[in-house]
C-alpha cells in the first residue's frame, strides 16, 4: 500500500405490458437481501471513459450495461449481521474477524467497531460496539469482502461464504483466510455468471463516483466539484472526510490521538453526494475494488480519513495492495443488479402513457 497512506421490443397492449411487469416482479427474488442496503442506480450505459485521467491501459469509467451501487459503503451493523450468520459459534475459521488487523495481533484500533463475545449465545457472539452501527467497516481484507457479497447473493441463514458471486476453494490456507485459488481468483478477478451481488470492479467504481450522465463529463472528486473540497461535516456541498489545512475531519486539529475513532458514519457529508447518489467515495475510507494490478494486488480508490492533501481523494489518485492488508482505512460498498421494482415503475408509466394514446410503446 502506498507507504503517504494511512489508508464502477416493442409491445402491443396492456396484457404484454402487464406481463413484463411481472416478470420484473418476480425478478426481484434474484438479488437475495439479506440485509437493508440501500442502493443508487448508474444508467447512461455505453458512455465514455475519462479522458482526464487516461492512461497506458485505456481510460477509467466507461460502463455498457445499467447497474445498482451501494448508496454507502458497508456497514459496522450490517457487517455484523452478516459474521452472526456464517459464523455463530465465533470460531472465525475464515478470519472474517481482525480487530486491529493481523499485523497487530488482534490489538483493536479506536476505528474498530465490532467486538466478540465467546460467551454469548451462538448466533450472537459478535456486537456492535455502541456508536458505530452506521460507520463504515474496517479492518476487513479483500477475501472478506467476496465472501461478504457470496453471502448477499445467497441469502440470510444460508452460511456458505465460498459460492456465490465468486468461487473460493479450498477454505483458509493461511491466518488470513486466503483460499487455495487465490491466484486465479486475483488473475481473473471478474464475478461468476449470474452473481446478483458483487465487489464493483475499478470501471464501475469509477464512474458511480465521477461521472454526470445529463452532461457526459467526469469531475475531480465525488462530490460532484472540480475543486478541492473541505472537510466540515454536515450538509454543506463539497466536504468530505480527509485531512486537510484544518487537520482531521472529526476533530479539525492537526494532533494524532490513537484513541480517537477518526470515522464519520456513512452519509454524514448529506450535502456531497456523488451525481448518482453514492456517498464518501471521497474520503473516510478507500473502497477495495475487483480490479487487480498484476494479476497480485487488488485496486484501492477513494482516500481515507487519515490522507494528507487533496490528491489522496480525487480521480487521478487510486493505489494497490495485498489482499489480506485489512486495516483501518480500508473498506468497501457492493455492486449489484438493477432493481427491479424501478424497472417496474418505469414501465409502468410508459404503458399508461401508451395505453392514453392508443399507440404501442418500445423499450
């Protein structure tokens, strides 16, 4: 990890339109919610890709297909729900648990939010620590994040974390939970046919995060600005949680104080949404993306809270690191298929326009 950082027909007639709409309908089953996780959805398929930020490789942010992103970046809670589903009993066999990240032994950092209790009931043994139900999850490595959304895609009390949108074989070899198929896993980082849920790739992420579909244009930041933002949370246009002149978002001092938790819960910044909606893809905490360099090391992008400057949280910054380097700047939002049910209200009023006018509609 960058050493600065501390931290993508034609129908006639009501029957056929009522006959799509349920067939959207039932749709809705594919995307198994085994959480509350609000999503934006990213349209303008087939734009282009940011000329601003090209490189030897091509340009990011050009997508061809409409897709659902999470609104927010996963959550302490929602993290948690998820541990108490595959691992009731705490034995953390996956290490899907690292307070403080492995490098430090299991000692938790003022940004760790989940704690476990061995002695609680099975189905129970990992809580959220009072104050950051709604803050971003941290300390969790890229393994733990596809066998995060391989749970998304199967559903509450189904336990299996190594099918889904990503196939993972061979358990845990190492103290990090890394299957024995890694190194495919890193080469062709891409999800399984049919995933409904799944890490968003360095494209996707990109544009969720910079591009304004009504103007065909990229910003600098997520934030919807080509200027620097600051730093002040609340409502106002063009904040974000980094550190800047005024020091830390969460105490603007320019003092380091290990046990202050330097999070800020998601959507705090409720003025600085991206243009699709998204929020803190600009800072709080880098996001892992299905995206490797070198067949080796997963894309991080977006800058953490504890960057200094400006660049850490624009587009033109993104690094890499190794896949089990879970630590307190580190998190990560899923991707998913488009929702049915807006689907479904689109065409619904198409129809009522078609039907008014006695002409056939197209999709």
């Amino acid at each position: 990890m960058n050493a600065t950082s501390l931290f993508l027909v034609r129908f006639h007639g009501i029957s056929a339109a009522i006959g799509l709409l349920a067939l959207f309908a039932t749709g809705s089953a594919l995307r198994a919610q085994s959480i509350s996780m609000p999503y934006v959805t990213v349209g303008n398929p087939g734009n282009a890709g940011d000329p601003a930020t090209a490189s030897a490789s091509g340009t990011f942010g050009s997508v061809s297909y409409t897709y659902d992103i999470g609104e927010y970046d996963v959550t302490y809670s929602q993290y948690c729900t998820f541990l108490n589903d595959v691992d009731p009993t705490g034995s953390n066999n996956l290490a899907l648990f690292a307070p403080g990240g492995f490098l430090t032994l299991g000692i938790a950092d003022a940004e760790d939010g989940i704690s476990l209790n061995l002695g609680a009931a099975n189905g129970e043994k990992y809580s959220v620590i009072s104050g950051f139900a709604s803050m971003p999850v941290v300390d969790v490595d890229y393994w733990s994040t596809l066998r995060f959304v391989n749970w998304m895609n199967n559903g509450e009390g189904n336990a299996s974390t190594e099918t889904g949108a990503y196939t993972l074989i061979g358990g845990n070899t190492d103290r990090y939970g890394t299957p024995s198929n890694a190194s495919s896993l890193l080469a062709n980082p891409q999800h399984n046919a049919g995933a409904t849920v799944w890490l968003p790739n360095e494209n996707e992420w990109y544009k969720a995060a910079y591009y304004d579909g009504a103007n065909g244009t990229y910003s600098t930041y997520a934030t919807q600005s080509n200027t620097a933002p600051g730093n002040i949370i609340g409502s106002g246009s063009n904040e974000a949680n980094y550190y800047t002149g005024n020091g830390y978002s969460v105490t603007l001092s320019t003092s380091y104080s290990s046990g202050t938790n330097y999070l800020t819960a998601v959507g705090s910044f409720s003025g600085s949404a991206s243009y699709y909606g998204t929020y803190d893809q600009s800072g709080d905490v880098y996001n892992w993306e299905a995206t490797t360099v070198g067949s080796q090391y997963p894309v991080i992008r977006g800058g953490g809270w504890g960057d200094p400057g400006t660049l850490y949280v624009s587009s033109s910054f993104w690094s890499s690191t190794d896949p089990t380097d879970g630590n307190v700047g580190i998190g990560f939002r899923v991707a998913s298929v488009p929702e049915p049910n807006s689907i479904m209200l689109m065409l619904a009023g198409v129809a009522g326009l078609a039907l008014m006018r006695g002409k056939p509609f197209k999709l």
